[in-house]
C-alpha cells in the first residue's frame, strides 16, 4: 500500500524525460566554396552537417560558467570559399559574432572550448 | 537607349558584383564559382550585365555529383567610357551553358579524421565526462540512502530513496541535477525531512567539490591534446576535387561597318552587320589542397571584330531650294578594316593558389594564360597567346580588399609579324605589360566560362 502511494510521487520524473528531448542548441553555418566535413558540440556529432539544425545535447559542466568543445571540420572547396558558425544555446548566442572557419592548405576548422550564455 | 542604359547602370552599381574569380585584363577565368540559384553580375568599366544560375553551392552541399548552370550576358562592346563620351553603342549578348560532373574524396577526409587522434580525444572527453557523471549520480543515490537514516518511517524512507533514484537516473544533464537535489522536498518544514536534506547536500557538496575537480582535469587534458592532434590532423590532410564539364553557348554583336566609298550613295558605304557565333568546348577543374588548376579548350566560331578600327564619320546631306540650301550632319560610329568570320580554337589555363596571410586576411595568386590558336584564317585573325597574373586580397568572410593584374599580350607577338616590314614594331616584352587595379570582386559570383582571350592591340 506504501509503494503504491509514493509511486505516485515518482510520476514528475517525466518532467526531466521531456526536458531531455527538447533541443538545446542551435545552429546555422554561413558558407560559401566550402564542404562542413563533421561537426560536434561535446559528445553530439554530425557528418556533413545541413546548412542548420537543432539539437540536444547535455551538459556536464560542473562550474557556473559553462562551457562546450564545439569543432568543426572543413574543406575548401574554391579559393577564397569561407565559412562561418553561429550557435545557439538554449535561444542565446554561444558567440557575439558568427565564429569564422579558418582554412589553411584547403582544410578548415573550428576548435574552441566555448563559453555557453 | 543611352538613358535607358545609364539608368540601369546605376540602379544596379551599388549590388554589383564582378563576374569571375579573378581576372585577366579581359576579365575572364577558366575556374568555376559558385552559386546556389540565380546571381546578377554587373561591371560598370565594361558596362557589362550578367544573369547567372549554376548549382555549384549544392555539390558542396553532397545533394549532387552533377554540375549545370547557364549565363546570360548582354553588354555595350565598346564600353562604358565611350557610351558616355561618343554615345556609341555596340550592343553584344552571349548565352552560355554548362554541365559537367565532380568528384572529391569528402568521405576518404572524414574518415580519416573519424580515425584520428583528434576525434579520439575528443571522443574520450565525453566518455570519460560522461562515466563520471554517471559516477555524480550513483554517489549521490548512494548520498541518499547514507541521509535515510533521520526518516523514521521505512515505508516513507523507501519512497524517497525510490523516488529520488528513479528521478535522479533519468537526469541527463548536471545543471538539472544540481537543482533537483537543492529543491528536493525544500518546502516540506518536517524535522525528519529537513535534517535528512542536510546531511544529504553536505554530502552531496563534498561529491560534487571531487566530480567538479576531475571534470576540469578532463577538459584540460583534452584541450591540451586536443590542439596538436588537430593541427596534426590538418597538416596531413589534402583535400582534392576534380570537375569535368562541357560549355557551349552562342552570341551575337550588332554594329556598323564602313565599307569605303565605291558610288556617290555615300550612306551605302556603311551596312549593319549582325555577327552570330559560337562555341563549343571542354573544361577540368582540379584541385590539389590550396591550389586549383583550370583549363577550359573551345572551338569558337568568331570573327575578327576586335581587328577593325572604330571611327567616328559625319554625314553631311544638302537640299538646295532655289538659291536656298539646307545642311543636315549625321554622325555615324564605323568600324573600318578588313572584315571575315573566323573559326579559331581557344585554351585557357588558370592557377589559383590561395596563402593564408593571417587570422583575417587571405592572398589569392593567379597564373593565366589566354590562347587563341589555329585560327581557320591568318589573313584575318592571328594567333595569339596572353599570360598574366593576378593578387588579390581576402579578409574576412571572403570580402575582398584590393587586387591587381598584369599581363604581356601576344608574347610571339604575331600582331605585328604580320604586319608589312616597314610597319612592323616590335617591342621587347616588358614593353607591353599592361596592369590594372580591381577594386570589385565577389564571391557571388558566376561561371566564367566564356574565356574570349583579350586581343593584342593592332
């Protein structure tokens, strides 16, 4: 009889199941001349990404200022092809301005430990 | 018609956009550009309109191997300066077609960095962050059950431990954890409960001070390793591409030709010629990591329009009356010199290199060279070969901050072989370098397949 009332407190774990699925993050890479090869945000990885999207991805970090390993994989496809990444965290800015992808030899990348708003 | 044009100059000056790459003194490129959709093109210098629609971007994109576009263009042959300063008008247009099929080892990249050191890293930082969250989470079940014992009740003690594990299992995520534990029965003001919450968060403290210190060692060994296992990745990876396509396209030039004066009809010494050609070839794009190789070959069924001289005439009619007469002048723009369509093949050849300079800004290196060879008839036009070479600075986001070119025209200098002896002048090369400043350029740009070498000056 006891189990049975406090199993009827357990229900608002569907709360956190639900918070779960609902993405966090979002994206849109700007790019022109250039392939996104492979994009990941902590432990979220996607091949050939689309030009935007969304997700969820938990976060881990303990501090109050947290952070997120975000790294972007590119080619360059023309020359001067250029790219860039804005991303979103819970609707807020992760960077001030679209983070640009660096391209040296024809291969470009983002490899930040970003800040998370 | 001079209004109508200016007008449309300007409209469109402040959204212009240059049609190629990079330039030679002609302005044309052997590499292709992409475009996802329609692209509008203007080059006020040469008062030159371009409507573009290729599906390059979309290749990027991996929707498609298969390369297809169209140009349209329609300018003044004689440019803009001397649509304002004689008003002549020499309208030209040229519809161009591509389609073709590209190839690149996007898959053989990704799977090796799928393979590298660097996706291991970072691989392991999430594992590895993950497993101690997962550890957080049972130590801090395991802070629960340690706290249970100020709950007297065992049946109320089973709820919560039953409560607070399933709902502490489901967590993802640590923010939300760390608010579930603080706001765990924070209302209930029970003796039990509260000194049970307060031997639970001590722990609980203590177990997030040893998850928030491995958590930063984690992330500062994977932010160490990271960089270098990156940089390695990079430095070993050649991204290539290889795109063979077909071009063929037609145009058409409306202007006058002054014939010579042969009767006293004298405005029968000038006749309208419309010139219809075309052309018809073949075209590689290779890539080989920062360098890109571009070589267009086409048949071209020409003319030798840019031979003739233009000259301006005026016609002067007289209608005499009695002992009256009345004195009409007409002017009229002509383009003297012997006239003939002429078939010639062209080869163009382009190498682009593209250095980084700094974290902003970017130099793109161009080698060109612009050949029209086996002309059908020497007598009309020679051959000739250009070369050239282009920089031009990229800062950010691809903006372009400045270029220039240089080019030796007609380095056999076959013009002026062909002219007689006593004519003849020769200079050495260096002589007849031209150089040009670009001032516009933008990646929105089109094919530029066209490729009508620029003719050495008579």
């Amino acid at each position: 009889m006891a189990k049975t009332k406090k199993a009827a407190t357990v229900e608002p774990v569907a709360t956190f199941a639900a918070a779960a699925l609902a993405a966090n993050f979002k994206y849109f890479f700007e790019r022109q001349g250039i392939t996104i090869l492979h994009f990941i945000v902590e432990g979220h990885k996607i091949d050939f990404p689309k030009d935007n999207g969304e997700f969820f991805e938990p976060i881990l970090d303990p501090d109050p200022e947290k952070h997120a390993r975000v790294i972007v994989v590119a080619r360059q496809d023309l020359p001067a092809g250029h790219g860039s990444l804005s991303l979103k965290f819970n609707n807020k800015d992760v960077f001030d301005i679209a983070e640009e992808i660096f391209f040296h030899n024809g291969m470009g990348s983002i490899n930040k430990l970003c800040k998370l708003p | 018609m001079k209004k109508l044009l200016l007008i449309l100059l300007i409209s469109f000056g402040d959204t212009a956009s240059a049609q190629y790459l990079t330039q030679s003194a002609e302005g044309k490129s052997s590499i292709p550009l992409p475009l996802d959709g329609v692209g509008i093109g203007i080059d006020i210098g040469k008062s030159e309109l371009t409507f573009g629609f290729n599906n390059y971007e979309r290749i990027f994109r991996g929707t498609t191997n298969w390369l297809i576009g169209v140009n349209l263009s329609a300018k003044n042959e004689e440019g803009i300066g001397n649509l304002f300063s004689t008003g002549k008008i020499v309208p030209a247009g040229l519809l161009q077609g591509f389609a073709g099929y590209s190839i690149a080892n996007n898959n053989a990249l990704l799977e090796r960095f799928k393979g590298s050191d660097a996706a291991a890293i970072a691989t392991n930082e999430n594992v590895d962050k993950k497993k101690l969250f997962g550890g957080l989470k049972d130590q801090t079940i395991l802070a629960v059950k340690l706290s249970l014992h100020h709950i007297k009740d065992i049946s109320e003690r089973e709820g919560v431990i039953a409560e607070m594990s399933t709902q502490i299992s489901d967590i993802q995520d640590f923010a939300s954890l760390d608010n579930y534990v603080k706001d765990y029965k924070s209302n209930d003001t029970a003796a039990e409960i509260v000194t049970f919450k307060k031997e639970f968060l001590e722990r609980h403290s203590v177990n997030v001070a040893l998850y928030t210190k491995s958590f930063r060692a984690i992330t500062a060994g994977a932010t160490e390793q990271l960089k270098s296992a990156f940089d390695n990745y990079l430095k070993k990876s050649v991204p290539i591409r290889a795109t063979i396509f077909l071009t063929g396209g037609m145009n058409g030039r409306n202007f006058t030709r002054y014939l010579g004066i042969e009767s006293s009809d004298l405005p029968k010494a000038f006749q309208d010629t419309l010139f219809k050609g075309g052309n018809v070839g073949l075209g590689l794009n290779l890539q080989v990591r920062n360098f890109w190789l571009g070589a267009t070959y086409n048949y071209v069924s020409g003319d030798n329009y840019a031979n003739l001289k233009s000259k301006e005439y005026t016609l002067k009619t007289t209608d005499n009356a009695g002992n009256q007469s009345l004195t009409a002048e007409k002017k009229i723009t002509a383009f003297a010199g012997k006239y003939a369509k002429v078939a010639t093949n062209e080869l163009n050849l382009d190498l682009v290199g593209d250095f980084w300079l700094s974290d902003t800004s970017r130099l793109l290196a161009n080698l060109y060279l612009r050949s029209s060879i086996f002309s059908r008839d020497t007598a009309y036009l020679q051959n000739y070969t250009n070369i050239g070479a282009g920089f031009y600075f990229i800062g950010n986001k691809g903006k372009f901050l400045g270029g220039l070119y240089v080019e030796l025209p007609d380095i056999n200098n076959n013009a002026e072989k062909s002219k007689p002896l006593a004519e003849r002048d020769i200079q050495p090369p260096f002589r007849k370098l031209s150089f040009g400043i670009v001032t516009k350029f933008n990646l929105s740009a089109i094919f530029g397949f066209a490729n009508k070498p620029a003719m050495p000056a008579n």
